[in-house]
C-alpha cells in the first residue's frame, strides 16, 4: 500500500548538496515525489511509497549530507498522487 507525505527539512540544508543526497536516498528505494529548495532556507520533499521505504527516507534526511546539519523534519501525511514518474529535483 502506498503513502505520501511532506517532510519539510530546516538547517543548514542548502548549499551543502542536500537535494542530491535526498535523491540518491530515494531512487533506490522506489520513493516517487520530489525534493526541492524552499525560499526560507528549508527543503521541501514530496515523499510517496510504502510506509517503511518513507520512514527509512526520512532517517536517511535526518543524517543528511556530511557538510549538511539537519534542525527538524516537519512530516505532514498528504493524499497519494499519481502524477510522479519516479523521484526528482525540483527548481
């Protein structure tokens, strides 16, 4: 069964190759969405598939990148939607 959510990521997660990182998280877990830069400084990521593979995504964002520095994870559960083809960066 699939689930989506929001993670909306605060620290020093721009500029760091953040988007990537989450990227490379997701792919290999079958994760549909995107992660894209925020105007706030923040990281927004659109997070769908199982309920393990986004919890599992979501402790990979909290380690985040090595020159990254994760503050808080804001998750928001939010309705499945089939209009992502994979996981992607947004600009």
């Amino acid at each position: 069964m699939n689930f989506a959510k929001r993670l909306v990521v605060s620290g020093r997660v721009q500029g760091v190759g953040f988007r990537y990182f989450v990227l490379r998280a997701a792919e290999p877990l079958g994760i549909t969405g995107y992660v894209r830069n925020l105007r706030d400084g923040r990281v927004e990521i659109v997070a769908q598939g199982t309920a393990m593979d986004i919890r599992t995504l979501a402790m990979d964002v909290l380690a985040g990148p090595r020159h990254g520095r994760v503050d808080d994870i804001d998750k928001t559960d939010i309705p499945v939607s089939g209009d992502y083809d994979g996981f992607g960066i947004r600009y």
